[in-house]
C-alpha cells in the first residue's frame, strides 16, 4: 500500500501539473506594470502551506511541499507559465495624494483558474526591490507575514471576503528594520485581484483617460461582467465596487475588525480585505480604538472605518469621472448619485449584521436602539466585544454579566432584549444556535499573534503559529480543549499598539 501510495506521489510530481497559469494582467500594456523576476534569497525554507488553499487552487499539495516548490515560493525559480510583474498604482495615504506608489515588494507571478473557476491571483510579497520600492528593501520581515497569514485565513474562516495565505518561507537572510536585524519571509498571497482604487487613481492622475478605460474594461470583464450588460458599463461598475466595499466593511464593524491603513492603494476593487499591516482586532469595546503605531490623529479608528471607505469610493468615482460620460458636468451628477447610495447600502448590511449578532430574525422598529444601546454599555464598562456577543447567547443572566461593571444598568438593557426576543417566532436554543453561528468565540487576539510571532522569532518555534491556525479555522465551534484561545487578554497580556513592519 505504502508503495503504491509513494509512487502514485512521484506519478503526480512528474506530471507537473502546479500553476496553470494564465495571465491577463500582464497582457494589458507595458504602463500598467513593471515586468521583473523575483530576487533569489539565500535559503528559502518552507513554513507552512495552506493545503486546502492549495486544493482550491487545482494545485497538487504533494507538489507544493517539495524543494522545487519552496524555491519557486521563495522567488529563487520561477514557475513556469509565470509571467512576473510588479503593478503600478498610486494613492491616498492618510488622506495625502502619493502620484506613485506600485508594487515595491510584490511581484505578480500570475494567474490561475481555481476549482470554481474563478480566476485568483498568484503573488510573492516580500520578494525582493521593484521600480517601485522607492526607499524600501523589497523585502518582509518574519513576523508580518505570520501576521499576515494568521489574520487573513482567520478572516477567511469568519466568512469575510479577503486576501488568501497560501504559503510561507523564510529566506535564511536578515533584513533591516527599526526594531534591529529580523528574519525574513516571504508570503505567496492570492487574490481576486490585486487592482486597488489606487490603480485607477494613477491612471485618472496623469490624464491617461485611455489607461482608466482599458483599466475599467478589465476589471468588468474579470470580475464584474454583469456590468457589461447594463447600459452604462463604467456607472454599473461603479455601482458594485460600492456595494461590495459597504457590505465589507459592516463585516469588519460586526466581528470588531480594524484595518489599520485604510488609504486608497489599501482598498481592492473585488471588495476583499487586503494588505494586513498595523490590523487589530478590538478586545475592550472602543468606537474610537487604534492600534496602528503610524495612525496618530486616529484617522483609521475602528469607528471611522464606514466614512472613510465612503472617502475613498469618492476617489474612485472621481478617477473614473473622464469614462462615465463625455459630458463632465453628466459624469458628475452620475458619481454623486452612485455615491450617495453608499450610506444607506452600509446601513442596511450593518443593521441587518447586528440584528442576527442580537439573536432577531426578524424586523422591528427600535432594534437599533436596542443595539447601540448594548454598545454604549460595552465602551462604558470596556467589555469585551467578541466574548460579550458569544456569552450573550446563552442568554443574559449568565457569565455575560461579568463582562459588566455596572450589571444594573445591563440587567436593565438584557429586560429590554427579552422582551424583544419574546416577539420573536423562535425557540431559546434556535435562537442560541443562530447566535452562534455569527458571534466567533474565536478571533486571532493580538496577544495571541504576538506570542506566535515571538516563539516562531526567537526560538524558530511555530507550534503556538499552527496551534492557533488550527483554533482559528473553526471560530464559531466551541473547541473546549482551547476554550483558553476565547479569553481576552489578562491586562499584562494586553497588545496596546501594531506596526507595519515595512
Ligand atoms: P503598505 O503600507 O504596505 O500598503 O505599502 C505602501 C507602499 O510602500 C507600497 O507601494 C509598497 O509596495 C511600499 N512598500 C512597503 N514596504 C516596502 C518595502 N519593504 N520595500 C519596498 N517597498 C515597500
Ligand atoms: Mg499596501
């Protein structure tokens, strides 16, 4: 058995069936991108592999877990079919307009058709400087590339539109970063696309009109066709970045997501949650909570994250102005009435979140005082956003409570819940069951990553990484032999602020 187990292993190696690549990005014209290969390290070695990514993706996890593999992972070969390039965008960071930004550590490797059909692309982050690196070294430390895979496979299993991690190596080489010499990695991340708001601002910027255009129709073509059937194309695509960018961030605002770095070269147009730098999830309830080191005037805080995706979907109706009509003033009142739907689109898929978070099926007036009421008490007595939600469940005379210094002012709220649920047409377990399944008892706690990152940074030690991906990938189960992985930090446990890394 063995034997034939073994062969069939080496049958499947020999047929060489990895990335069936086949890149439209790199067949648009030579502005929108740089073409280069990733820069070989000096050992790559695999980390971790993401096998049921991997099965998605029609790869061969066997194939993937070889030698050769690592040293494609790493950038030291290049697959073949891989047509590498860094792409060009430009943005608005912390609200300041940046002509060029670009891949300055990413390199494109390609694209593959997944089981689905849909087409993902293959990305080396970390691998090596580009046209675009302006001051960086092109590379990635280590501890953001767990970061960022912890993070963006726990979004994954929380049912959140993202990014994908389907590997990580280490190089073997140190690179520079303000904390000292640090290990670096490289991340093989996978997207939808990797088209930002920010790729249509640098074309819309240098008044290349034909490059917006060309821009517009691939992205219709690859992620939006139904567009192409509507009568005006560019407004109906418009139209669904919008609705796709307010559905994903009421899904941040309900599982206590804060991104961090939410400027325009942040913000994907296949509405996935991209580019995990200074990211953080709440524990303590705060509207006004920031983790970010860079985020001073706290322009990204967690309650600011609704208008400051409306800002930046105003960036992109502005770039995509010249294509809505001929007629500027036409172009305009078509924006503006695409991005006034913005607001209620996000309100409707908040309320419709909290609704289920609270254990109502259905609709009444005064449900979102009944909500935001909760909230206020949460931020006055720093409960714990994930823990309050997932022990509400079991009903509101229970260890919840405990989150709540002043229980009387909770016990007076939870009479008000009760009485609500009682117009509900649903059993207490239904409705605890339904609860459940949308409050994770399981998020990736800062202080968790941080443990991950500084067994794996010192000691080369990943079990607590792959501990916690394991506890992660199912976060609505109970899991009782890592009931710990629920508990918010003990107070010297607390993560006060998140980097970059860059
Ligand atoms: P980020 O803050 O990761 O969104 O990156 C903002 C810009 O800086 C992008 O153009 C990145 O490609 C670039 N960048 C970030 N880190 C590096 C690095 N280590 N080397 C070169 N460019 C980088
Ligand atoms: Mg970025």
């Amino acid at each position: 058995m063995a034997g034939s187990f073994m062969s069939q292993l080496e049958a499947n190696r020999s047929t060489s069936a990895h990335f069936a690549f086949d890149n439209s990005y790199a067949r648009l014209p030579e502005r929108f991108y740089a073409r280069l290969p990733p820069t070989a390290v000096v050992k790559p070695q695999l980390i971790k592999l993401n096998l049921a990514l991997a099965r998605q993706l029609g790869l061969q996890p066997e194939w993937l877990a070889t030698p050769e593999a690592a040293q494609m992972l790493a950038g030291n070969r290049l697959p073949p079919g891989a047509e590498p390039i860094a792409m060009a965008y430009a943005g608005h960071q912390f609200g300041n307009w940046v002509p060029q930004l670009g891949d300055g550590r990413a390199i494109l490797l390609g694209e593959v058709r997944d089981a689905s059909g849909v087409r993902r692309d293959i990305q080396l982050k970390g691998a090596g400087p580009t046209p675009f690196s302006r001051n960086g070294d092109g590379r990635a430390a280590l501890g953001p590339v767990l970061r960022e895979y912890i993070v963006s496979e726990a979004m994954a299993a929380l049912g959140i539109r993202t990014t994908r991690s389907l590997a990580a190596v280490s190089t073997g080489e140190r690179i520079l970063r303000q904390e000292g010499l640090l290990p670096g990695a490289v991340l093989t991340r996978v997207a939808e696309s990797h088209v930002r708001v920010g790729t249509f601002e640098f074309f819309a910027n240098r008044g290349d009109v034909e490059g917006v255009r060309l821009l517009a129709d691939y992205v219709i073509e690859r992620l939006y066709p139904e567009a192409r059937e509507s009568g005006q194309p560019y407004r109906a695509l418009l139209d669904k970045v919008i609705a796709r960018t307010a559905k994903l961030v009421a899904s941040w605002q309900l599982i206590g997501f804060i991104h961090g770095v939410m400027n325009t070269d942040n913000m994907s147009i296949s509405g996935e949650t991209i580019d995990y730098g200074p990211c953080a999830f709440m524990d303590a309830f705060h509207p006004g909570r920031v983790f970010s080191s860079i985020d001073s005037g706290g322009r990204y805080a967690y309650g600011n994250q609704p208008r400051i995706a409306h800002w930046n979907l105003v960036r992109l109706a502005q770039a995509l102005l010249p294509v809505l009509a001929d007629d500027e003033t036409v172009a305009i009142a078509s924006a503006r009435e695409a991005i006034d739907a913005y607001p209620e689109r996000f309100e409707a898929a908040h309320f419709a979140g909290l609704r289920l978070k609270l254990g109502l099926a259905g609709e009444r007036d005064g449900d979102m005082d009944l909500a935001s009421e909760l909230l206020e008490l949460m931020t006055a007595n720093k409960a714990d956003y994930t823990l309050t939600f997932r022990l509400l469940a079991d009903g509101a005379d229970g260890p919840v409570r405990g989150q709540f210094a002043d229980f009387v002012a909770f016990d007076a709220w939870a009479a008000k819940w009760r009485d609500r649920l009682a117009g509900e047409n649903t059993t207490p377990a239904e409705r605890a069951a339904a609860m459940r399944a949308v409050n994770p008892a399981f998020i990736p706690r800062n202080h968790r990553i941080e443990a991950a990152i500084a067994a794996a940074q010192t000691r080369s030690d990943f079990s607590l990484f792959e501990e916690l991906l394991k506890v992660l990938a199912a976060p609505f189960d109970d899991q009782t032999q890592f009931a710990h992985y629920a508990d918010p930090p003990k107070p010297d446990e607390v993560v006060q602020q998140t980097f970059c890394g860059t």
